[in-house]
C-alpha cells in the first residue's frame, strides 16, 4: 500500500479493484467519494471535510485485513501413492507354510532347526552368518506362523504396495537380518531364536520410520497403525510366552525404523520405487540371499 496523501485526494491504490475496495469502505462509513485515475494512479477524492474520517476508515480497514489471504505453507512432501501392482504376498506367505510343512516346529532333531536356526554359538565363534538370514523362514508352531501369516501378511502386504515388491521385501530381509544380529550380540553366544517374527516387526519399523521422516501432518495416525498392529501381533504370539522372543522382536522394529528413516532421505528413491526393473532385481536378489543362505547351511 502507498502511502496516503493529506489532501482531498486520499489515496493512491495500487490497481483498480484496491480502489474500488476502499471506495466500498468509505460508502459503508456514510462517506462520499469519487474513483479517478490521475497521473498514471488511481485516486479516491473526497471533500476536505471527510477528509480525516475517510483516512481513519481505510487505515483501520487496511490494519483489519493485513493477514488477508491467510498465509499457506509450502505443500509438504506426500508419500509415494500405493502401486496399483499388487505384490506377491500371497505367494510369499504360502512359501511360509509349505516350508513350515517340510521343516516342521521347533525340534533338537530337526536337520533344518540345527542347520538354520539362530545360534549365537554357532554364529559368533564359527562365523555361521548365513543363520541370520535361515532363520527368518523357520517357525517354532503353528501359533507363531498363523500369527506371522495373517497379521504380518497384510503390514508385507501394504509396505510392497507402498515402495514396491522389489524394495518391500529387500527392505523387510534387511531389517530382520539386522535385528538377528543386534539381538546375537546383546545375548551373547547361549542365545538361540526363530521365526519370521523379528522381520514382520522390521515392516512395521520400517513403516513407522518412513512416515516420521516424511513429516507428514498425518504422520502420526500412519505411525500409530504399524505399531497398533504390532501390539497385536505381540498379543496373539504371546509377549511372555517361552517360545516369543522380545528381543528381536525390539531390535527387528528398531532395525526397520533406522532403514525407513533412512529411505526418505535417499536422493533416488522415487525412482527407486517407480522404476520396474529395479523392483524385479531387488526382489530376485532378495530371494537369492534366502536361497544361497539355505544352500550354504544344508
């Protein structure tokens, strides 16, 4: 806004419609007033006796309205929307199954349980990583692979629809590799686990962390519902049960928090998630490392 003169003639509005609006002004007061265009400005003329009154309306109108438009923040960065290709989880969790079929529940005479279980041991004094990556796919019962199957299948599934089958699954691989292994070192060499459990805790860190680093305004609704999830997952296995282990279920969530926060700040992730390829040859690797891991065990 210019700065008033202290004349008869009141005002020099930037446009047209400025003018018009304090001529609105000074109407609404009982006050009367001409719209002209002088020297290259648009002016309002009053008579010298409204004078003062008129420049009392239009100071206190332009103080009223100096927040008007209300300030908008600058658009914050939306999440990738969901994929319209639907990931593999179906197979992936019956994979679960039929291999739970084969190997059995958790057995001292089991070839598998021996051969792939965690065993800090086996891990820590003869180098056995590969049992950090076997593991994942073995289940102690039946409680814990239903558990896994249905709750853990639908946070897979909707994580592989967020970033892609591809980067879904060799995320979710990584954070309960990552979870196997913080919890060896805290437990030390007399520690043994199972169980896909400490990766489906993974998907729900790596959810979590990736909605929090977004700074999205409904971040925390998108927070609460992994861990909700979660909190029904650790309910259903059991949370104080001989057979749950608390540990990695903790450091699997921790793992994938780290590896979710981590993804939002990587400079090639939209193209990461968008491109198909890419998606194809994380998954195919993803289910090498499972399968080399097994061939190296066996």
């Amino acid at each position: 806004m210019t700065e008033l003169q202290m004349t008869s003639t009141i005002g020099l509005p930037a446009s047209r419609q400025q003018a018009e609006q304090w001529s609105l002004v000074l109407r609404a007061a009982n006050i009367p007033s001409a719209i002209e265009f002088e020297r290259r400005s648009w002016v309002i003329k009053v008579s010298p006796l409204h004078e003062k009154m008129a420049l009392r309306e239009i100071a206190a109108f332009m103080e009223e309205n100096s927040d008007w438009p209300p300030y908008r923040p600058k658009k914050k960065v939306a999440l990738p929307a969901l994929t319209k290709y639907q990931p593999p989880t179906i197979m992936m969790m019956g994979a679960l199954v039929i291999f739970f079929m084969i190997s059995g529940p958790w057995s001292g005479k089991s070839a598998w349980f021996s051969a792939g279980a965690v065993s800090g041991r086996q891990i820590l004094e003869h180098g056995q990583w590969y049992r950090l990556v076997t593991a994942l796919t073995l289940h102690a019962d039946v409680v814990h692979l239903v558990g896994n199957i249905i709750i853990g299948g639908i946070l897979v599934h909707f994580l592989c629809r967020l970033l892609g089958h591809g980067l879904g699954w060799f995320l979710i691989l990584a954070s309960g590799i990552l979870g196997n292994l913080m919890n060896i070192l805290m437990h030390g060499s007399s520690h043994n686990s199972v169980g896909f459990s400490t990766a489906i805790f993974g998907t729900i860190g790596i959810l979590s962390g990736y909605q929090a680093a977004s700074k999205r305004a409904a971040a925390l609704k998108e927070i609460l519902l992994p861990l909700a999830a979660g909190a029904g997952l650790l309910a259903f296995l059991g949370a104080g049960g001989p057979r749950t282990d608390l540990g990695a279920h903790f450091f699997g969530l921790l793992a994938g928090a780290v590896l979710g926060g981590l993804l939002v700040f990587l400079p090639s992730q939209r193209i990461l998630i968008n491109k198909t390829s890419l998606q194809s040859n994380l998954f195919i690797t993803s289910l090498a490392i499972v399968g080399i891991s097994w061939w190296i065990a066996m």
